[in-house]
C-alpha cells in the first residue's frame, strides 16, 4: 500500500523540512509532508515490539516522532491538529492517544574511553526521559518522586512497577539511533570497549533486561527502536532478543524515505510552484534519478530516494528558481573523517551504512565505492556485506 502525499492548506514558504525532526513543528507550520502514516495501522496489526534499521538521514526521528504524538494520551486534543487529513487521521485505530511515552535519543551520547565513563554519560543523558513522562502524566502519578536517581536503568524499573501497580496505562517506549554510540565504537576499531558495552552485566545490557522485563509484565505495551545496523542489538543477544526486526519485511519497505511515486508528486509540486512548470518534469527527474536513485532493500523492493538529501536538492532548487544548484548534494550529510581512515577502518564503516544499499545493481555499487574510497574498501565492503545478506535471507 502506497501513502499519498498530502499538501497542507496553509503551505508557507516555509516547505523544505531540511533538519526538521518533529512531526507537531512540520504539521503547524505547513511543511511539505509525504504522509506514510498509514503504515502506522499496519505496526499496530503485526505486533508489539519491533526494531527498524535504515542508513544515516533516512527520517527514523520523524517517524519516532510521529508514533509519540499519535499514541501520547496527553495529545489526544490536538488529534486533529495533528492528523488531520492523513490516512491514519481518517483510519485511527483504537489505541491512539492511548499510552504514556517515553522516548530515548541515543544519538545524543557524549562518548568516553572507558565503560565507567560510557555508564555515567548515558545516565546523565535518559534518566531525563522517565522525568519529562511523569510530569506530562501528573494527572495520574500525582505527589510521585522516584526514590532512586542517577541510574536509567533503575528510575525506568521503578516507574514501570509504579505505573503497573497502580494499573496507569501502559508505556509505549521509543529508542532513535540504539546503536550511534556503540556504531562509534565499532568504527574507531575499540572492540574491547564494545564487547565491555554488550556483555554482561553492563549498563547498556540491563537497560535492555528491564526493558524486556517491563514487556513480559505488561507495563510496556511497544517498544520501538531505530538504528543503522542490528548489529548491536544482536550482541545484546538475551538482554533484548524479543523485539521484530522489520527493516527488510516487504511491508514496511517503504517505511521511511520516499518511493518514485512520492518523489513525482513531490517534483511536480515544486515544479509548479518555483519553476516554469511541468515541461522540465522529464529533464528534473532524469537529474534526480541519475544522482539520487541509490536505495532498495531487497531485491524486489521499490527503489527509494533519501527523503534528507532529495530534500536539500528541492530546496536549493527552490532558492535558485528553478536553476539546478552547484552542489547536488550537502557536504553536511555526508559521513565524517572517511577519507582520514585507514583502509580496514573504512570498509567496516561502509559496511554497516551501505548494508541496505541493494540499490544499485552490485558492479554500479562497488564502482562507486571504489572511486570514493578505494579498491580495498571497495571489495572487501562488497565481500561482507554479501556475506551479511545472506545470513538476512
């Protein structure tokens, strides 16, 4: 099933969501919106608990933030607001506006070198998120105060056994970029630290317990994460081994990012707003398609267009009416410091960001690796990455 785009009534000028995370910011303002709310109706029909990887700039916070306003009980006022006009807005299903959230950004991680610096940063950074829950949930926790703070672990365990004892409604908990801080690791070659991170009983791995705890007890209703690569959530292995990995089930494909039929409605409209019209649309989407056509997830999927970087191409095409800008692409969405790395450094970053590169056919893919960074990375990349889908089919 394929999502229409919907055009808000009260467009600004304001159209290019370059950066823009936040689904209320993009809604109220009349950004330009590829509406894939209806694949929202189909996660309510598959399951509970579900993992989602897809490479860097891809809208995973969009969508993390789409699920927290649709199903936050705390906004079922601004229903309308919010969804009106979406697929979902016209097919709700029972459960939004039903749950409290709690919503986790691990790409805000500040690092360390070592596991005792790892702990106290990530402590400092998601104790904050079971706060922020509780204060929008007053009405029902009242004069509560966590007894233990300091610990993520420990104030996410005594809120859920709260919440449960006091039969509150259940917790849908979400996780952006699971895996930023330990991909870090693994791209600077620290694997002691990251075996420290994933093993036993460390901070990231109980986190995980509790999580897992709070599902089998029926407090947390969903838990959904987003990352890059399952890699780590594999290494976790019994910390966290329930959740449904979705990113290459044929249904949600097409998840995130935006599919030929939603990048020409969205060329057409920009077309007719900014340009001279609809008689360039064949000379725009063969530049389009030459330069951005780069993703498909399995072999028979859709072929997708980074909805960040195609973006920032509308965007510049906006600014120049409708001159085709000089850089094609923004230098600050690429990945940082590849070509500092030493050759083996890079072919395991490329492999876990080009994972779900299918997109091209293979000798187009490592063509181009080669070109950018070498014949090494280019093959060895191409080798692993082989290797790792085989073990996904």
């Amino acid at each position: 099933m394929y999502c229409k785009s919907k055009i808000p009534e009260n467009m600004s000028s304001k159209i290019y969501p370059i950066g823009i995370q936040n689904f209320e910011k993009i809604r109220k303002d009349g950004y330009f919106y590829i509406d894939k709310t209806a694949l929202i109706y189909k996660l309510v029909k598959t399951g509970s608990y579900y993992f989602l990887s897809r490479p860097r700039r891809f809208g995973k916070s969009l969508l993390v933030s789409t699920l927290a306003c649709y199903y936050d009980r705390t906004k079922a006022h601004r229903f309308e607001e919010l969804f009106g006009g979406t697929w979902i807005g016209n097919h709700p299903t029972k459960e939004h506006n039903s749950y409290m959230i709690i919503r986790y950004d691990f790409s805000k991680m500040v690092m360390a070198d070592t596991i005792e610096g790892l702990a106290q940063n990530f402590n400092d950074l998601n104790c904050g998120s079971v706060d922020v829950m509780v204060e929008h949930n007053r009405d029902l926790f009242g004069d509560f105060q966590f007894t233990t703070r300091g610990d993520a672990s420990k104030m996410l365990e005594e809120v859920l056994n709260y919440a449960r004892s006091h039969e509150f409604p259940k917790v849908y908990l979400l996780i952006d970029e699971y895996d930023n801080f330990t991909n870090q690791l693994l791209t600077a070659y620290n694997d002691p630290l990251y075996e420290e991170v994933t093993t036993n009983d460390s901070f990231l791995r109980t986190f995980f317990k509790v999580i897992k705890a709070g599902i089998g007890e029926g407090s947390i209703r969903t838990c959904f994460c987003t990352g890059v690569l399952p890699v780590t959530m594999d290494d976790l292995t019994s910390g966290y081994n329930i959740a449904e990995i979705l990113t290459l089930e044929p249904n949600f494909l097409n998840m995130l990012g935006f599919t030929y039929e939603e990048t020409e409605t969205y060329l057409r409209y920009v077309l007719d707003k900014y340009s001279t019209g609809q008689e360039r649309f064949d000379e725009i989407w063969q530049l389009i398609v030459s330069n951005y056509d780069g993703y498909r997830f399995r072999p028979n999927g859709d072929r997708l267009f980074n909805a960040t970087i195609l973006t920032y191409f509308f965007k510049k095409f906006a600014a120049n009416a409708g001159s085709i800008p000089d850089e094609l692409v923004d230098e600050n969405l690429l990945s940082e410091n590849w070509r500092e790395e030493k050759p083996e450094t890079i072919s395991r970053q490329l492999t876990r960001q080009i994972y779900y590169d299918c997109v091209k056919e293979e000798p187009e893919t490592v063509e181009q690796i080669g070109k950018q960074f070498g014949k090494y990375a280019a093959i060895s990349t191409t080798n692993r990455v082989r290797e790792m889908m085989k073990n996904q089919k």
